[in-house]
C-alpha cells in the first residue's frame, strides 16, 4: 500500500507539474536534499567495481570513456555555481543546450546517506544559525555530517530523477511505473543507478533520529533497520551546512523564522493519517 500510495502521488505531482507548462521537476523525499556534486577527495575510487548486480545494470550510454570524461570535466567547474549561489535550476537553464541536459530528459541523480552519527557541539556551531533564533537540532542538514560510501549501493541504494517535464508526453506520466526511482517508462528514465563520478548533482538523504525515522508509516522502518544505517561513516561532508545562512541573507532573518518555525517537529496527529476524514484511500492498480 506503501509504495502504491507513492506511485499514486508521483503521477499526481507530475502530472500537475505538466498542466503547468513546469519544465525541471526533482522527484525526491522530504528528507532528501539536493546539491552540487563537487569533486572531493573522499570521492568513489574509479579502479574499484563492486561485485554486485547494479554496476552491470546501469545504462551503458552511461559508462563510456567520452560520457565519464565530458560529466567529470563539468563537475570540475562546480565550484563556481555552488559559492555564487546559484540554483540548480538556472544552473541547467544557463547550459540547456549542452550535454547532459540536451540529451537527458530524465537525469538520474546519486545519492549520498548520511547517517545519524552527531558532530560535536563545536562544529554545529559553525553553522551560526543561532544568533537569528533558528534551532540546529531541529535541521538533519546541519547537524548529521558523517555518511556512507559514495558511489556504493548498499548504504546510498538508487538515485533519484529530476525530470524535464515540457518534453514528456503527458499520456507517458502513469502510476504504473516501475519504482519511485525510475517513474517514467524506458528509454525516457533508464536503469535508476548511475557512477557516482558522472553526477552533476547529488542527493542528501538523511537517516535522522529515530523519532523522525519512524514517525513515518512504512513497515520497512524498523528499530532493527535503523540501528543497521544509524552509525555508518565512511567520511564526513559539510558543503549544505551553509546553506541556511544563506537562506537568510537571501529572504531575511524574521521571515526565514516564518517559514521555518515547523522544521524538524514532528506531528503524528491524534489518529493515524488513514483514519481521518481527509485520507483519501488509493486503489492498488490491476
């Protein structure tokens, strides 16, 4: 039902995006952030290739010397983007008529997991949030730093898309997609791994704290589960503790607490979700 539920509302998000002429829509999780997928130097060593199935699965188009050389000379001019602050969206925008963008409707996205290993008092102060009123431990951004493997499975799992909606056929957007990963049909959204060297961007996805990790009705999110992710840490990476000072640059500090004053609580309501009024029952496809 979980999943069904999932497929039901990507379809719906798409298809709304699509009647609003949208162009690049990013399909992931609340707890899922987007960024620039920088050079560093705890990147995924390119002589190594896991033994395992997605490595052999990913779209060959993909893995050719010209595509892994084109992908990791742009991710060499990131810097620049990321300091000026500019958004993912009019960073595609500036180069629309360049690869990948020209070619890939749907462009798979890495993930990074960050688990729920806490930094000490000193280095969350560095984030300097706290002189506007704004809480750190409410934010996983700014308070969870240390994260799996890049560019492995087991603690990253598939990516996620962000899709160029004005060049999709609306009779293609259905919830009988494959997965959340891979929401629109071949060859439009290929295989959902990709290496993590050809990343552009990258997604942020966040254990959290337990509270935050269960408060959600999937019956995959056990303690057990969580305990198995909570404490992996293969690096640490600190490029979006920036982000929310520069949020409030941007819209200013009594309006960044407006908006951001139901961050990080979580409201489980006085009955579960599916038996209120407004719950909506989704019917499991034929």
């Amino acid at each position: 039902i979980h999943r069904d539920r999932q497929k039901h509302f990507l379809a719906e998000c798409q298809k709304y995006h699509k009647r609003k002429n949208r162009t690049w829509v990013a399909l992931i999780d609340p707890d899922e952030f987007i960024t620039y997928n920088i050079i560093a130097d705890d990147d995924r060593d390119l002589e190594t290739k896991p033994n395992i199935d997605v490595f052999d699965n990913i779209d060959p188009m993909f893995t050719t010397s010209e595509y892994k050389s084109n992908m990791y000379a742009i991710r060499q001019t990131l810097v620049k983007p990321y300091i000026q602050r500019q958004t993912m969206y009019n960073f595609i925008n500036e180069h629309t008529n360049q690869e990948p963008w020209k070619s890939e409707v749907c462009h798979i996205m890495p993930r990074v997991f960050f688990s729920a290993v806490e930094s000490v008092p000193d280095i969350l102060e560095d984030a300097k949030v706290e002189q506007y009123g704004l809480n750190i431990a409410k934010f996983s951004t700014l308070s969870y730093f240390k994260h799996g493997e890049k560019g492995e499975y087991f603690n990253n799992h598939f990516g996620k898309v962000i899709i160029d909606l004005s060049r999709v056929d609306a009779n293609e957007i259905t919830r009988r997609m494959d997965n959340i990963h891979r929401p629109l049909p071949d060859p439009i959204c290929t295989y959902p791994f990709k290496l993590y060297e050809t990343g552009i961007f990258r997604v942020h996805h966040y254990h959290g704290t337990w509270a935050q990790y269960s408060s959600r009705s999937d019956v995959r999110r056990s303690r057990e589960r969580y305990d198995k992710f909570a404490y992996v840490n293969f690096g640490t990476d600190y490029q979006l503790q920036s982000w929310l000072n520069q949020f409030v640059s941007i819209v200013g500090a009594e309006k960044s607490k407006s908006l951001l004053q139901y961050a990080g609580i979580i409201d489980k309501g006085e009955k579960p979700i599916n038996e209120t009024a407004a719950y909506i029952k989704v019917i499991p496809p034929n």
